[in-house]
C-alpha cells in the first residue's frame, strides 16, 4: 500500500487550513448617512384647492414609531401656487389622524378668501417652497378631462384561486382623443373606504382609437394581509366611487416609476428603478395637476 500520496495530500490540506485561517479577518463596513432630502406630495384639481404635504427623508435603520412619523413633516416653510395671474400663499394646518399621532398639510388660507386659488382645467399651476436657505419649485398642468364612454359592471375575466362567487368587475368605454400625449389615472372608492388608486393609462399604443372592454380594478390598500384576487373586485350592494383623473406626462412618470418601485420592493430579481420626481432642487415627490370627472354607481 502506497501511503506517500496519501501522506503529502493529507500534509496540503492542513497547509491550506492554516494559510485560509490566517487570512480571515472582521470586515467593518460603514454606511454613510445620507442629507435628509425634500419630499412634496401636492396636488390640484379642477374645482379644488392645492393642497401640499411636506416631509423629509429618513435613515433606512431609523426607529420608527409614531413620533418618527409626526417627526418628519415640515413646518414654517414659505409655500406658494401661482397661476401665471396670481400667486397664493399656502397656510400650514395640523389634521387629527384619529391616533395619537398628527399630521400636517398646507393648503389656501381660509381667512383671505380673497387670495385663494382654485384649479381650473387647462390651465397651468407652478409650486414654489422655501426651506431652510433652498428653494423647490415645479410646474403641472390640469389637462382637460375626456370622460370614459359607457360603465358597467360584469363577471371578472379571469379569477383567482381565492376569487368569491359573487365578485364582479367594472369595465369601460373609452375614446382616446385623436392628439398624441394623453395619460390617466383613477382612484376607486367603496363605501366608506377613502380612495385608493387603481391603475395607470398612456395612449402610446392606443392613439386615436375607441378601447372597449377597459378593465378597472378596484383600488386597495396595499397594507392590507387579504388576498388581492379578492380585493381588486367589486361586490353586489357596493356604493362605489371612480374618480377618473387626466395627467401631463411629468406626473404619469411619477406615477409610473413609483408603482413599479413599489411593486417591486422585496423582489431580488427586480432591476433597481429611480422615481421620476418633477419637484427641482433634489427633492422627492411630485406636484400633480388632475383633470376629474367622479362616477358615482351603485353595485348590482
């Protein structure tokens, strides 16, 4: 019996042990904080006041709890809507939540209704904030609204595993106008749910033409544990709101970029994706005009 090999191989891997043992050391990797950055959630719509929430970042390993929350609003900033005619200077309100927590939104000032702006379609809304030393400002535009056709409701095209018998789907008709650049958002209300936000259009592939058959998936709270193929439906005794809002193209990559971060979110195989803020500066968020139409509709 040759033993040598055995011996001299036996002799490497010890070698090897020590030589990989030695070599091992605590890797300490420091992760540097970033600013705190600028968030701007603010809207305006036809018949509406603006209203402007303001908010800042926070660390991705911060504590968070209900004061890391109440924390982050802004307050005192200088925050202006100007319609190219006139400029209006937003007031800072604080709104109960309903928990012990606050939180806070500037809006027109109730007590010069002499100096408030209400959105009007087609025309254009510039936002200016000053904060700390730096000025954000953004541009949206309230498009006009082209309504959908026809509404009804019907048996969902396709159903999930955990679909209910009685679930049924709303559907539309919709007439793109024959000029390219045309985006729409809506939000679903039942009940006495508040509105969430359903799905997002472009007439990219669509210009010009009449689409039937539209489906319009019930908003939801994305928080919410149940199963979305239940969620997403409609149901026989549902008082139901859909708010079909028309958008420029800057707040529909907003809306697009930020729903498709958000779906993402935990997926390892999904491809890191920037929101397409509209706010200047290095700020976050968006500044959205909304051309709205609300359907009001009972659920057979």
């Amino acid at each position: 019996m040759n033993c040598s090999g055995n011996f001299w191989a036996f002799c490497l891997l010890v070698l090897m042990g020590l030589f990989l043992g030695s070599c091992q050391q605590e890797v300490n990797i420091n992760l540097e904080t970033t600013p705190a950055k600028v968030v701007v959630q603010g809207s305006i719509e036809n018949g509406q006041p603006p209203f402007v929430i303001l908010s800042s970042t926070f660390g991705f390993f911060a504590n968070i709890d209900l004061s890391t929350f109440e924390n982050v609003f802004i307050h005192n900033a200088v925050v202006t809507v100007s319609d190219g005619s006139r400029t209006c200077r937003l007031k800072e309100y604080s709104v109960d939540s309903g928990s012990s927590a606050k939180f806070y939104i500037y809006s027109v000032d109730t007590s010069d209704l002499s100096n408030v702006i209400i959105g009007e379609l087609g025309k254009t809304y510039n936002l200016s904030i000053t904060y700390d030393g730096k000025t954000y400002t953004s541009q949206t535009q309230i498009p006009f609204v082209k309504g959908l056709d026809t509404l009804w409701f019907g048996q969902p095209a396709f159903q999930g595993p955990n679909t209910p018998n009685n679930a049924v789907e709303l559907y539309g008709t919709y007439t793109d106008p024959d000029t390219a650049g045309n985006f729409v958002k809506y939000y679903t209300k039942r009940n006495q749910e508040i509105f969430y936000a359903g799905q997002l259009f472009s007439d990219d592939l669509v210009n010009g033409n009449k689409i039937k058959g539209v489906n319009l998936f019930a908003g939801y709270n994305l928080a919410d544990d149940k199963k979305s193929d239940s969620l997403v439906y409609f149901y026989p005794g549902d008082s139901l709101v859909l708010k079909w809002c028309e958008i420029d193209k800057p707040v529909f990559n907003f809306w697009n970029t930020y729903q498709f971060s958000v779906q993402s979110t935990g997926n390892p195989f999904s491809s890191p994706i920037n929101v397409k803020s509209n706010i200047s500066n290095g700020a976050v968020g968006v500044w959205a005009g909304y051309g709205t139409i609300y359907y009001h509709m009972k659920v057979q």
